[in-house]
C-alpha cells in the first residue's frame, strides 16, 4: 500500500502544478480506502518480446 510520504509527494507535486495551493490537506482527500485489494487485469502479462522484434522475425 501507499505511504504518507508518497501522498505528500503527490500533493507538493500538485502544487507545482498549480492544481491544488498550500490550504489543501492532501492527508484529507487523498486516500488507499477506494483501491482493490489484489489489482486486478484482464490482459496477460507481457512475455517480454517487443512489437519491434515481432516485426523482424
């Protein structure tokens, strides 16, 4: 799961950009409570072959 530290990068990072200013909490609107709790895809793992090398052969 996330850390506090990495939510206080994303919200000076959200400063930077301008989006959000110094009276924003991100402790208050950034949260783990909406993430699964095994992420889940419907695509499978890459095997490691790029498009390039598929090209070439």
């Amino acid at each position: 799961m996330n850390v506090d530290r990495d939510w206080e990068k994303l919200g000076l990072y959200a400063r930077q950009l301008t989006i959000t200013d110094e009276t924003i909490n991100t402790r208050t609107c950034y949260s783990n409570d909406y993430l699964p709790e095994h992420p889940h895809a419907t695509f499978p793992p890459l095997d490691g072959a790029y498009i390039s090398e598929l090209k070439a052969s």
